[in-house]
C-alpha cells in the first residue's frame, strides 16, 4: 500500500512518514505542488506546516487542485487540517493556541477514527490557529477546550482531519489513529 505524505512545511513530517513506514506501507514525503496522479497513491497524508491560512486564501501547493477530485483517502493533520476546513467552505480563526499536551473529548466515539478508543484521552498540539466551523458537509468528531474542531470526517467521501498531531508519542492512541486511517485505505 502506497501512502505519501505531502509536505507542507510541518516540523514533525518526517515522523508521519516514519509511523507510516512502521505500520507496513510504503511512504515518501512529497512536495505539495506534487500532482495526486504523480503520487500513484493508496491514501495521502497531508502534513502540517507553519503557515497561517486565517484570513487568506493562500493556495497549500497543488492541494486544492486535485484535493476535489481524489478518489483516495486523505488524512489531514493540523495545517493540512486547516487546509480542508477553508477549502471545503469552515471557518478558521485564532482561538486559544495549544501547544503542548491537550486534552481531547471525542464527540463521536462510533465513527471509525475513535472506535474503541477512549471518550477523553491526551494528545499533542501545535497551533495557533484552528478550525472554528467545520464545513457543511462534514461531522465534528471531537473537540477540546480551547478548539471546538479538533477532529472532522466528510459526511460522503473517505476524508478526514485533525488538528493534533496523532504522529507523536505524547498523542495517545495516534498510532491506532494511523491504522484505522491506513484500514480505511485498504478497502
């Protein structure tokens, strides 16, 4: 199974890549002005990155011009998040930055990111700005105090976004996280 990640400027890149690696698929980090059918891809990942997209309509590489069509699986973590959210019609904004470790309340324990994963458990942030309205469309799976939109899930199509970063250690259940993403890209 082939899962890029698509590079977005994110400091923790390279640790998407490698958990993905450890789960058994094969991965590279790409360029994001890489096009979808130049990655002959399973799945995406769409890594995080320092840009600010609140209050801009600054393109994310080629994302936004494939991201419509792809047929695939994407996971979008934090800016890639983001990225989604503004796409697809949300709403960005500077809340309370997280930075450290965040304590996440899982709004929709049946959805297949969260199943059998706890209600509340600990994961790790990195933002100023986060998702304050998901797009229509789209399911808030889980929130924490200071982001109201720490997880989504397209209601139709098999995307999903997260504003932590289930890449690090201090994320419990982020590799779950991993292979629920990389299950949803087998079928």
């Amino acid at each position: 199974m082939r899962i890029p990640v698509v590079d977005n400027g994110g400091q923790w890149t390279h640790r998407e890549w490698r958990v993905l690696r450890d789960l058994g698929a094969e991965s590279e980090i790409v360029p994001n002005t890489t096009p979808l059918e130049a990655m002959r891809a399973d799945g995406v990942v769409l890594s995080g990155g320092a840009l600010s997209l609140e209050g801009t309509d600054l393109p994310l590489g080629s994302v936004g011009r494939w991201i419509d069509q792809a047929q695939v699986p994407v996971l979008a973590i934090c800016l890639g998040h983001e990225f989604l959210a503004r796409h697809f019609g949300g709403a960005l904004g500077r809340v309370t930055p997280e930075f450290g470790s965040v304590d996440l309340v899982v709004d929709r324990p049946d959805h297949p990111m969260f199943a059998g994963l706890p209600g509340r458990f600990r994961v790790w942030g990195s933002h100023n700005d986060s998702v304050t309205r998901a797009p229509d469309g789209w399911t808030v799976l889980a929130h924490s105090a200071g982001c109201p939109v720490e997880a989504m899930a397209h209601d139709t199509r098999p995307i999903w976004g997260v504003q932590f970063h289930p890449e690090v250690e201090h994320t419990e259940g982020g590799r779950e996280i991993f292979r629920r993403f990389l299950d949803l890209c087998r079928r």
